[in-house]
C-alpha cells in the first residue's frame, strides 16, 4: 500500500494501523490519540516514529518500538557509511 499524504498516514495510525517514521514537520498538529518519539540518529531532519500511545503502553507495543527504533538507527548509520 501506498499513501502520500502525512494526515492520511497518521489517521491510519490513529485508526489502529500501525506506526510510521515521519519527519516531524509532518506530525505537526499531532492528534491527541498520538504519541511522537524521536530517533536518536543525525540526519538531514527530525524523523519521528509516531503511533498510538495505548498501544505503546502495553509490552508488545514497548518491544515493537525498540525494536523499529534499533532497526531504523542502524539502517540510518549504515546508508550514512556508505556514503
């Protein structure tokens, strides 16, 4: 699936649909269901890793963050060596 605009994305979000790594311009006015985390990684903007905040909450919902953080950093750090 595709979609190609920010507020659809994060109605998804808000709808149960998941997480998404956005820039955090794109978040902005971010809907109160939804909760925003930065990633620790230099880039050229603020991404965001934006999802439910009921979701984030539960263990599941710690364990996925975690890991899409970790994951995303690392893929981040390796384009940036390659470069």
């Amino acid at each position: 699936m595709s979609v190609d605009s920010d507020l659809a994305v994060m109605a998804m979000i808000e709808h149960g649909a998941g997480f998404s790594v956005l820039p955090k311009l794109a978040t902005e006015p971010l809907p109160a269901k939804l909760e925003r985390i930065a990633l620790p990684i230099e880039t050229n903007r603020d991404i965001w890793l934006c999802g439910r905040s009921d979701v984030w909450d539960t263990a599941a919902g710690k364990a996925f963050r975690r890991c899409v953080v970790s994951d995303v950093t690392a893929k981040l750090k390796a384009d940036t060596l390659d470069l």
